[in-house]
C-alpha cells in the first residue's frame, strides 16, 4: 500500500493533522492478508520538513506541544510495530521528524538528489527526538554531527552510514523501491511478521538473551504452515506456494 505526504506547500511538515492521518494510514487494514508492505513517499522536492513550527511557537500551549511530541513517538514505534515491512521512497530533503521518518522505517531507498538533516539546533530546539532514531539507526559519532551542527548527509554520506538501504537516480526511485516491494511479496506474510517483531525485540537485548528468544522464535517458526512448507519445498527443490 501506498502512503503519499502530499502537503507541498508547507514541505509535508508532520502537523498535527498530518500525524493523525498517517496513523491512520498505517493502521488501516494493518492485519488485512492482502496488505504485503507499505510504502511512504511524498509529493513536492522536499520529503519531509519535520513538525510545523507554527504548532510548536508560544501561540499554543505546552499541552499541545506535548501532544505533537507524543504523537509523534506514536507513529514512529508505530511503523516498528507493524506486522508488514515499511519502505521510505525518498525523493528530496528529509529533515528533523522528517529525517526521523525515514530513520524509523525499515528499509530506505532514497534518489541521489536526497539530502537528510537535523537542523533544529540552529533555530534553538535540539532536534532531541529524532535522535532516538538517528541514534540506534547511525554510529553514535555521525548522529551526534548531524545534531550538534545540523549539517545535513548526503544520500551517498546517508547510504555510507546506514540511514538509507539503496541511492539510485531519481528516474529509478520508483523501480528499485517497486523491485523491493515484489520481493517481500514472494515471502510468506506469518514469517516476516514473526521475523520483523522478533528483530526489533533482539536488538534491546543483550547478546545471551537474544539469541536465547531467536532460538526460541525459530522453533516457534518451524510450527508455522508455511515454515515447514517452505523448507519442505527446499529439500525437494520446488518452489513454496504461500497460502497467506
């Protein structure tokens, strides 16, 4: 499924209003068997300018300010949670929650043109959440130059570092991201969910406890249908047909 920032005006800054609608997006029909992976992108040269200032100006309160921030975090442990993978097709600039947008998602692919930015330390507000992504998405010493200095990553810096999975020109965004998409398409749906959650819960834990509850996450897998389907088709040299 398709998930368009389509507020170019206003550079697709995550208002409010924009919050509650991908929420809504990305929940919507998120245990459907039809739904495979989704996909965010965003019409207009800038990705995603992070929250709208105006929201966050002396104008509202600090209940509004705190609910912004609180949605925010929402959407973003949202995309972890999600039982499908979820690609970032970036075309453009993606700064502050913006870049954290793209930190949160599972995979990136991003155009040659794109460029990713924390810059809110120049206008006085420490771009502090989206370190939380920056920070367990890029080495420590990288995420903390984009912050300290608000000097954005090239998509080529970005990919070197590991915000981003692919760079490709921009007149092959949609056919790399679409290549990627049909991929996870061919895997059974129960095995990436329980491969997806399975991952973000390891990466929390120290290495003896990880690999206890992967071991025990792969004997749970080997009772899934379609994990012995798969293996069984494996050893007879035939392809799976995945039944959902």
């Amino acid at each position: 499924r398709d998930i368009v920032l389509n507020n170019p005006k206003k550079r697709n800054a995550l208002s409010l209003s924009m919050l509650q609608a991908l929420r809504e997006d990305l929940l919507h029909d998120s245990k459907s068997k039809e739904l495979r992976v989704i996909i965010i992108s965003a019409e207009g040269p800038v990705f995603c300018s992070g929250h709208d200032l105006r929201e966050l100006s002396s104008e509202e309160d600090v209940k509004h300010h705190s609910k912004v921030f609180e949605l925010c975090a929402e959407v973003m442990t949202l995309i972890q949670k999600l039982p499908v993978p979820v690609i970032a097709k970036v075309n453009g600039l993606a700064t502050a929650a913006g870049c954290q947008l793209v930190a949160s998602c599972d995979i990136a692919v991003a155009s040659e043109k794109s460029q990713f930015a924390t810059p809110g330390v120049n206008i006085g507000l420490f771009c502090s959440t989206p370190g939380v992504a920056l920070g367990r998405s890029l080495p420590r010493k990288v995420a903390l130059e984009m912050l300290f200095t608000g000097e954005p990553l090239s998509a080529q810096e970005a990919l070197m570092h590991g915000l981003v999975s692919k760079v490709v020109p921009e007149d092959k965004l949609e056919e790399e991201t679409m290549k990627i998409s049909h991929k996870i398409c061919k895997s059974s749906k129960s095995v990436l969910a329980l491969g997806k959650a399975t991952f973000y819960r390891q990466m929390t834990q120290d290495l003896d406890t990880a690999y206890k509850m992967t071991a025990q996450v792969m004997v749970d897998n080997l009772t899934l249908r379609d994990g012995q389907e798969g293996i069984e088709a494996f050893i007879q040299k035939r392809k799976p047909v995945w039944s959902h």
